[in-house]
C-alpha cells in the first residue's frame, strides 16, 4: 500500500479494534466470568463441574477451554496466512473470523447452567474468532503507518479499543444492575442478553474496516509449495530470516515468556476476583471499567515514554511492574487492595500490548511484501503464550487447590521476560553503536 499514514485508513483500521474489544472486555473480562462462577458454583458439588463427563474445578474448565482455543489457532494460522500472503486476502479471513467470533457471542444468549457444554463451546469458538481476525489485523500496521508512525497508530488502535469497549460495557452495566427499568425479572437474562449485544456490536462495528482497508497484496512469487504445508514452510522461511536479525531473534522469546504472564492475567483475573475475593458482577464490572479507562492513559503514556527512552527501556520497566503486580496480587485478600492492584494493570496492559506490537514492527525490514507471515509468526508466539500460561494457571490451581499459587507461577514467566529484555537492550546499544540503526531511536 503506497499511500501510508492516511488518517482515513488509519481510522478504519482503528475501529477493528473499537469493534471486538467489547469481546475481550464483556466476555474474557467482567460478565461472563462473573456469570459462569456463579451458574457452575453449588451447595452440592462446589465449584466442580461436569462437562462430558469429566469433573473439572469450574475455573480450570474455562481456562483449559480457552487454552484449546488458541491452541487450534496455532495450528490454522500458518496456513491462513499463507493463503493470504498468497492470493492477498487477508481481509477475507478478517471478515471470516469476525463473523465466528460474533456468532459465538450471540448464541451465548442460550447459555445456562443446563447448556455447560454448549457454553464452554461457544466461549471457546469466540476466543478463536476474535484471536484470529487479530493477527491479520495486526499486519495491516506496516502497511498503513512509516516506521516512525507505527507507535502512535498501534496506540491509536488500543485507545479506539478501550474506548468502544468501555461504551459497551456501560451500557451492558445498565441492563445488569438496573434491569427492573427495562422489565427484565430474570437475573440470567441481563448477562446473557450481553452476550448477544457484543455479538452485534462486534459485527456491526467491524463493517467500517472491511469497507475502507485493502484486501492486501498478492505475494505468489515465493509460494511454489501446497497452500496448507506451505504455512510451516512459510513460518520456516520467517524463522530463517528472524535468525539473521540480531534485535528480532532477542526480542521474541522475551515477548514470548513476558507474553505468558500478561496475557493470562487478562484473561483470568476477573475469575480470581470473583472465587477468591467473593467479589459480585457490579464490583467486578467496575474494576475492569477503571483498568480500561487507565489503559487509555498508559497506551498513550508508553507510546510517548518511548520516543524519549526507547521502547525496550520502557517495556523493561513495564515488566518489573507486572512482577509486582503478581507479588501483590497473591497477598491479595481485600477487595480494596484488588482496586489498587487494578489500576496498576490498567496502566501497564494498554501499554506492553501496544508497545510490543509497534516494537515487533519495528524491527521488520521496511516494505517486506510478506506481512501477513511475519505478523502470523507473531501471533503464533503470542498464542503459544496464551495456551502455556492459561493452562498452567488452571493445571496449578487443579493440584495445588489454589489459584494463588498459579499467580506465582506467572511472576517466574515475567522474571525470564525480563532478563531476555535486558539482554535485548545490550544487543541494542551493541548495534547502534556500530551502525546507522536510525529507525529504532
């Protein structure tokens, strides 16, 4: 694409973003977690579960489910990307992955506590709809933005992403807490018809972007091979060159391990809050509103920090925060501490999501014809993250009875990240020192 950094573009790139944040902040983040605890928790048998006839501990359940989730992406991506960067249509998985993820959403309106299965099933469809339209999202920023743009627009995405997600949310809060103003008299009906406006919203909104961004741009040249090896082969050919690229091949296992954490705590705080701290559905809907509306501030507030220390100096200092938030967070036993410890996350979610992604770009060589490859290998790494830390959250708290101790276990992944970012920053300065490396200072 040859006309970067149009601010129409840019926009309609954005309100991907602003579409299907409402997903990961209504269904990953507040109400269906709240709602899920409660339906699947019983004088009976606790918070133990049957799903096709395997006990499970209820929370384990869902995090094993949405392990499953971005474990099947693992293996479709490298072949989707490879079509796209084969017949450039890109847009068209997009478009497909939306429309999943959406569908999902809407048939959560049917889910209860006599419908499990089919619950944890649409939960597990959704998370793939909404984690694959993000990886050909993701390699529309080099093709949109210069390199000296891409932090401001990666940001620009995120803060479009807060701010239709929180929009939502209120709205959904509304229904929630004062479902008597608009008739509804049973209490599973407001989460559950939150569901299915997220479903809407999420297609409805996505509409922009679909008409306004590039289908993309065929790259057949290299493509010799079958279309569905020719995915690994492709993630070959990425990892090849990813080895002949010092500051790359030192960022990504950093990204991987620090990935790990992040987004496991993301994903499951909520439910931590909920079972550990007894919190209900309106308290819960009002931290993750406060961690949005201040990962407006800290996508922003990085994006700025970067142009004056660098982006592996800023990420170094955000990962120390994450550390600590996992120290606190297992000492933990107030719901006034859980406040504090929120709007410490909000600060730094927004932030290393944003920072990652524009650094990750950053590092590419200008004008690579294969985008979608390279940012389906990062999407890869950041979904191995996601199935590795949310599985071994819900394998530690299985054996040890506690999701405390599985909070802990996220702290070591956040301590490796770190000392792979440090010597990230050596190889840095290394190769400043003795080359022209204008485009990362």
């Amino acid at each position: 694409m040859e006309n970067k950094n149009n601010k129409k573009t840019i926009r309609a790139w954005a309100f991907f973003d602003w579409a299907n944040s409402a997903y990961n902040l209504v269904i990953t983040s507040t109400i269906f977690p709240a709602y899920y605890v409660t339906i699947t928790t019983n004088k009976a048998n606790g918070d133990k579960v049957n799903f096709f006839g395997h006990s499970f501990v209820n929370t384990a359940l869902s995090d094993y489910a949405l392990s499953a989730a971005y474990l099947v992406m693992v293996l479709l991506l490298p072949i989707l990307s490879s079509i796209a960067d084969y017949k450039g249509n890109k847009k068209i998985f997009m478009m497909f992955f939306t429309l999943l993820g959406s569908a999902a959403c809407c048939a959560l309106f049917n889910f209860d506590k006599d419908h499990l299965e089919m619950g944890v099933i649409c939960f597990a469809l959704a998370a793939i709809g909404y984690s694959g339209g993000f990886v050909f999202y993701n390699s529309y920023l080099p093709e949109i933005a210069t390199v000296d743009m891409q932090d401001n627009v990666s940001a620009k995405g995120f803060t479009y992403g807060y701010i239709g997600s929180v929009l939502l949310q209120l709205i959904c809060f509304l229904f929630v807490l004062k479902g008597e103003w608009f008739g509804i008299v049973d209490k599973t009906f407001a989460p559950r018809l939150s569901f299915l406006l997220v479903g809407l919203w999420w297609i409805g909104f996505a509409v922009i972007p679909f008409t306004v961004l590039p289908k993309g741009s065929p790259n057949a040249q290299s493509h010799n091979h079958n279309l569905i090896k020719g995915g690994f082969i492709e993630l070959g050919h990425v990892w090849k060159k990813v080895k002949d690229m010092p500051l790359l091949k030192r960022f990504l296992p950093s990204f991987f391990f620090y990935s790990m954490g992040v987004q496991t705590i993301m994903l499951v705080a909520t439910g931590f809050a909920a079972k550990e701290l007894k919190m209900d559905t309106p308290k819960l809907i009002s931290i993750i509103l406060i961690i949005q509306l201040v990962a407006i501030l800290g996508a922003n507030l990085m994006s700025r920090l970067s142009g004056r220390y660098g982006n592996v100096r800023v990420l170094i200092g955000v990962v120390i925060l994450w550390i600590a938030v996992c120290v606190a967070a297992y000492f933990t036993y107030t719901q006034m501490q859980f406040y504090i410890i929120a709007v410490v996350v909000g600060l730094v979610m927004g932030g290393i999501q944003s920072m990652s992604r524009s650094t990750y770009s950053k590092y590419l060589p200008e004008n690579i014809p294969d985008t979608a490859s390279f940012f389906s290998f990062y999407d890869v790494t950041e979904k191995l993250a996601i199935v590795g830390g949310v599985f071994s959250f819900g394998f530690f708290e299985e054996l040890t009875g506690s999701p405390r101790n599985s909070v802990l276990v996220l702290g070591i992944f956040f301590i490796v990240g770190l000392v792979l970012l440090f010597s990230l920053l050596r190889a840095e300065k290394k190769l400043n020192n003795n080359s022209d490396f204008s485009a990362l200072k």
